[in-house]
C-alpha cells in the first residue's frame, strides 16, 4: 500500500503543477492515504500563504478533483481509480507552530541572559 499511496502522491503532485488556476497558491503534495480497496485516496498537502489563500487553494483544488483523477486513470495502473479527498497536512502547520515556540524561548533566553549581566 506504500508504493500505491507513494505513486498516487507523485501523480497527483505532477497533475497539479499542470494546472494553470491562478488560486493554487505555493503548493505541496505531502502525501496519500489510498483505501485497501483503492476506490478512494486522502491527498495531504500545505500552502503557505494567508488563510485567505489556503481557501482559494482549496477550492481550486476540489474543482479540480475530476481533472487529477483522469490523471491518476491515465499515468497508473490500478484496477480502480481512486475518488479523491483533499485534506490539509496538519503536520505542517504543527512543525511551524513548535518551531515558532523554539524560536520564541530562545530569544526569551538570550534576552534574559544579555540582561542579567553589566561587564562593567
């Protein structure tokens, strides 16, 4: 199934390159999540952006479904071809908010330390 939700990412990334929708913001296919059965495939993926943006992107991408699903039909061959389900990584958004937490109590322990001390 890693092979088979491993190729769908990959065709579903390079189908979505393909589309000329001004709305797809900086865009990432993290992943795929294709049923035992393949009839159905959760596409995870991040855009950096304002909410505003991630909308959009989303919304291009789900009108956008039936157009990457022939693309699926089309590069694979899997005896079904999965309905897709876009879903935003929420481990990007997760990796971004530790980090920006990682960076606030450095700059906090850096403050405090340059504080506390007088060379003088």
């Amino acid at each position: 199934m890693r092979k088979v939700d491993e190729l769908v990412r990959e065709v579903v990334a390079e189908a979505v390159t393909e589309l000329k929708d001004p709305r797809i913001g900086f865009l990432t296919i993290t992943g795929a999540k294709t049923s035992p059965d393949l009839r159905y495939a959760i596409v995870f993926y991040s855009v950096l952006g304002t909410e505003e943006e991630k909308e959009e992107t989303a919304v291009a991408l789900e009108r956008a479904t039936s157009r990457i699903q022939r693309a699926i039909a089309t590069e694979t061959r899997l005896r079904y071809t999965p309905k897709l389900e876009f879903r935003v990584d929420p481990a990007i958004d997760e990796g971004i908010r530790i980090s920006q937490i990682i960076k606030e109590m450095h700059e906090s322990e850096l403050e405090s330390d340059d504080g506390g001390h007088d060379d003088e």
